[in-house]
C-alpha cells in the first residue's frame, strides 16, 4: 500500500480522502533532520507553509512521486529539485481565494478604523474614543499590487465599498482590469495616489521588498499598506521606521519575512495590525484545500494525472481537461517513434494537426517526449521531467501546428531522427478514445497500438508477406494482426504486424535476409 506523510495540520476531509488509497501517517512539526530521515519510506507527501521540502529533503525522498501544498503558494517547495527528480508538485490555487481575499480587506478596515487596539483598550476595561478615531476607505484611492485570483475579489468588494480602484500587474489585460472596475496603471503612479495599498503576488526577485524605503519615498505620508500575500514582499525595517518618523499611515501585515514573527519594532507600533498568517485561516478553506490537494494525491496514487500541478510545463486544469485523451496518444507514439529511429534521438519534430492545431502544445510534446525517452528511462521519466532530461541529452525540440491536415478532429505527426535515420508517425484518436496509428514513414495505414508490434519496409512484390509469416511461424511467434501499407501499386511498402510473443534474438536480422525486405524494426509498447 501507498505511504502518505502529512507533516503539516490538514484538515480531516483531506486525511479521509487520502486513507482511501493509502497508508497515513500524521507528523507535525518534525525537525528537518527526522523528516529526511524518514522521507525515503514515502510515496506523497502532504503539507501546508510550515514544513520546509528542501533540496535535501526532495533529494532523500526516493520514493516520492508526489509533493501536495494544501494553499497557493509553493515558494516553501524547492521546486525545481522536485522537477529534476520527477516529483510532481500540486498545490490548490483557488481554494483559499476567499479567504485570503476577505482577510485583506479586513486588515485594510481595522487598521483603518483601529479595531484591535481599540478591542484591547475596551478589554482592559479602558473607555477611550477620542483615540481611536479612524478613516473612512469610502472615495480613496484603493491600490492593488497583483490582479490575480485575490487581488481580483479584493478589488470587486473595494469597487462595492465606494473606493476608486488603480491596479498594477504587469502580466494583467487593460481588458481584464477594466472588468474589474480597475485603471491599470505603472507601479509609480499607484504608489503616488493610492491611499491604501493591497498586495497579492507571489514573492518573486522582482516583488522582493517591492515596499521599501524607495518605494515609500514616493507614497503619501497617509498611505496604509496591507500584505496578506507573502513574507519579504514588503522590507518591514523599512516600513516600522517610516511610521515611526511619520512618512507612511500604517501598516497591516499577516505575512512575514521570517515566520513565526521574531524580535520586531513593528509590535510596539500604533497603527500596525498584526496577524499570524491567517488568511487561508477559515474552517471553509481549510476543508477547500485539503480536499483539492489530497484528491491530487490520491489521483497520482492511483496512476491517473494531477489537475494542479505546478511543475509540470503549460498543464492547468483547464488544458488538462480538453488535452486528457490525447496525451495517450502522444506518449504512444513518442515510444514508437523513438524505437524506430534506434534511440540516441537528436531531433524530434511534433506536428499538431486539425483541430489540436488551436491547443496549447506544450503538454502534448512533453507527452511525446515521455514516450520517446521511456524505453531508456523507464518510470523515471514522466511529464515533469521530460523535458530536462530531452534538452540534456541533446534532442532538439520542434513544434510545428497544420490545421489544414483534416483526416481525423485531433491528430498528431511525431518525426524523429536518431541512429537509425529520419522515421515518422502519425497518429489520431478515434471517436471512442481508441488510438490508431494512421501512418508511418509516410505510408498509410490503420492499427491500433499493441505491446509487440514489427514493422518492414520492402517491395510491394507476391510472396513477401506469405515468407515473413512462414518464418515467425518456424520460431514460434503468433501473428496477432497484420497490415500493408503503400502508396503505389509495386512500389515501396510497409507491413506492421502486431505479434503476442516478443522477437526470439536473431530473428530481426533473419527477417531483413528475406529478399525484397529493406528494412525491419521490432516495437515494444
Ligand atoms: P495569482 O497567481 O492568482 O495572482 C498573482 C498575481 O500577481 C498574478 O496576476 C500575477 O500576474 C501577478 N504578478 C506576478 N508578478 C508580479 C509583479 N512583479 N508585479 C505585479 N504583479 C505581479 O495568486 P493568488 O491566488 O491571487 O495569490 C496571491 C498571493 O497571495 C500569493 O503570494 C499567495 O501565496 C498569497 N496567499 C497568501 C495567503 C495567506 O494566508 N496570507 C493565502 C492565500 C494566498
Ligand atoms: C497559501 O499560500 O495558501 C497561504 O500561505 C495559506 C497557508 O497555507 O496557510
């Protein structure tokens, strides 16, 4: 059975899901040293921000297949160890959008109206209301850094609460913002004008201290930042001592550069407010995110593919779903064609053609890859590290689309060049899913892949097909089906014989003795 580590707390709805298919075992907060010591014994492992999967820990889980962060971001997960030792990394990216969304925007009100020191200053039985006069958000300027999923719902509820909305996301149509209620403008210009700023990126190089002493340099003394996003997007030196000399209004923040919070001047601060790390803290997300990922988990335990997974190229829930059935067929005939040509492939060129032709290609040539490199790599080859391991060894990548090719709704050209020369496939899937391999090395044909299969190039001449039969027959290999494929009456042709038995040895070079034979290849699928 399967072996799930859970290392962080998630929530019952994930474990049950994961128990399904696997042994369980909860162990939070285990010290780096004891989870790489007992990482090897497991298959996935399940976590949320506390646990760190270093290097060290990715290098030592030699068992892994599948890493799953319960919450958005992976900056926790060394990722590319992970891709390079083909783990799969899933996370859930909009489990906890509400929450971390209604969170922000509770920062931004309390701060705004100081609600915590105010709830203090009641509770310690204090009756003060001249302090805790605050500001309305009601016709300010509303900033937000970071229009994705959260920065899109804070932006919708600011739009709802009278504010004037600006928006900076470089990666963000005017388009988009617009349908937001939101004028995208350069980063500048938001620090200028904005009277709250909201930030909701991942923590890259370029979003690192993104609010630091030069960027409140520029902002009105008034301005109330609010980071729900990530630790070290905002430099909180910098910020702690701006308030302190009057040069920003505030400052909400339940992200830190170091977590949990250590010694920091911003404690003994009045308006900061201070939260640790809730904004995925609601019963809702909770149960939102441990059923997403550990369904993830169980899915990859059961063979079958991740919705979210970060590190596999250009594959989201989206394109998984219309692209599912024709990654078969990709792998499929990546694994053939790549026999054909004699392995050591130095260029392989993937042709979508039809209506794969509007598809997003990518998955679809690492699908290819996977196959072509699986008869060399076996199972440590799959969608997350295939393409590193093609560019390794050299193999030249070449995506090409023909939308005019209209045989079949979807199919796929794959051409290969390696030891043994230039060799081609082309591939279709019928319409119930079953795959056919419409052609090879250009000559027509109609088969559906099977486990052992050989191929000849010869003469289009009598008595061929009866020698090769004749000759399986003499060592004991059934003929399970066979087909001829031509272009022109006695011309060049191919035949393709799905067989039961392997190839005994020396029967290959037995074949291409046969006279009119050119050429034979052996297929194992
Ligand atoms: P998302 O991917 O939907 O959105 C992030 C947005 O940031 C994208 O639109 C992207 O284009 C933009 N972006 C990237 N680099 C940028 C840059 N340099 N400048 C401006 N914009 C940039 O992610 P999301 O789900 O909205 O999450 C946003 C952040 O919130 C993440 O860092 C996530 O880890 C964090 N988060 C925190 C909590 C919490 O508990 N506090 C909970 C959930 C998510
Ligand atoms: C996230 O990225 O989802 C958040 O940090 C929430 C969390 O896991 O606590």
């Amino acid at each position: 059975m399967a072996k799930v580590l859970v290392s962080d707390s998630i929530d019952q709805a994930g474990i049950d899901i994961l128990s399904q298919v696997a042994q369980v075992d909860i162990k939070v907060g285990l010290p780096l040293e004891e989870l790489i010591s007992i990482i090897p014994e497991y298959d996935a492992l399940m976590i949320r921000s506390g646990t760190k999967v270093t290097k060290e820990v990715i290098e030592a889980g030699k068992n892994l297949k599948i890493i799953g962060r319960a919450g958005v971001g992976v900056d926790n997960v060394d990722i590319p160890a992970a891709t390079r030792q083909g783990i799969i990394v899933v996370n859930s990216p909009e489990g906890n959008t509400i929450a971390a969304a209604e969170h922000a925007l509770a920062m931004m009100l309390s701060l705004s109206r100081h609600i915590p020191d105010a709830n203090q200053s009641v509770k310690a039985k204090e009756w003060n209301r001249k302090k805790f006069i605050g500001a309305e958000v009601y016709k300010k300027t509303l900033g937000v850094v970071g229009l994705g999923k959260i920065g899109a719902h804070v932006a919708s509820v600011g739009k709802a609460l009278g504010m004037k909305l600006l928006a900076y996301d470089p990666f963000i149509s005017e388009e988009r913002a617009g349908q937001l209620g939101c004028r995208l403008v350069d980063l500048d210009y938001l620090f200028r004008e904005a009277d709250y700023i909201t930030l909701h990126v991942p923590k890259t190089p370029e979003t690192t201290h993104l609010i630091g002493e030069e960027s409140i340099a520029k902002m009105k003394p008034t301005t109330r930042i609010v980071n729900c996003a990530r630790g070290g997007v905002v430099d909180e030196a910098a910020v702690a001592k701006a308030i302190q000399e009057g040069r920003l209004g505030g400052a909400a923040l339940d992200v830190f550069e170091e977590e949990p919070l250590g010694d920091s001047e911003l404690r003994a601060l009045d308006n900061v407010v201070l939260t640790p790390h809730l904004g995925a803290s609601t019963a809702e997300a909770q149960v939102n995110v441990a059923v997403d990922v550990a369904e993830q988990i169980r899915d990859v335990i059961l063979g079958l593919p991740a919705r979210s997974a970060v590190n596999i190229p250009g594959l989201n829930a989206n394109v998984m779903e219309k692209l599912r059935p024709y990654l078969q067929l990709a792998e499929t005939l990546g694994n053939m064609v790549g026999q054909l040509a004699g392995g050591r492939i130095e260029k392989l060129n993937v042709t979508l053609q039809g209506d794969l032709a509007e598809k997003e290609a990518k998955p679809l040539v690492v699908a290819a890859l996977k196959g072509l490199l699986s008869p060399a790599l076996r199972e440590r080859v799959n969608y997350v590290n295939a393409e590193i391991e093609a560019k390794e060894r050299g193999i030249r990548i070449i995506e090409t689309r023909d939308e005019s090719v209209r045989d079949y709704t979807g199919a796929i050209h794959l051409e290969a060049t390696g030891a043994d020369g230039e060799h081609s496939v082309n591939g279709a899937l019928l319409s119930d899913g079953d795959i056919r391999i419409t052609s090879i090395n250009g000559f027509p044909i109609n088969v559906p892949p099977t486990g052992y299969m050989l191929f000849t190039l010869h003469r289009d001449v009598p008595g061929i097909i009866g020698k090769i039969g004749s000759l399986l027959g003499s060592f004991n290999v059934n003929i399970a089906s066979m087909q001829v494929g031509r272009k022109i009456v006695r011309g060049d042709a191919v035949m393709v014989l799905s067989l039961d038995d392997p190839l005994p040895e020396g029967v290959l070079s037995e074949i291409t003795k046969v006279t009119g034979i050119r050429d034979a290849y052996t297929v194992k699928l």
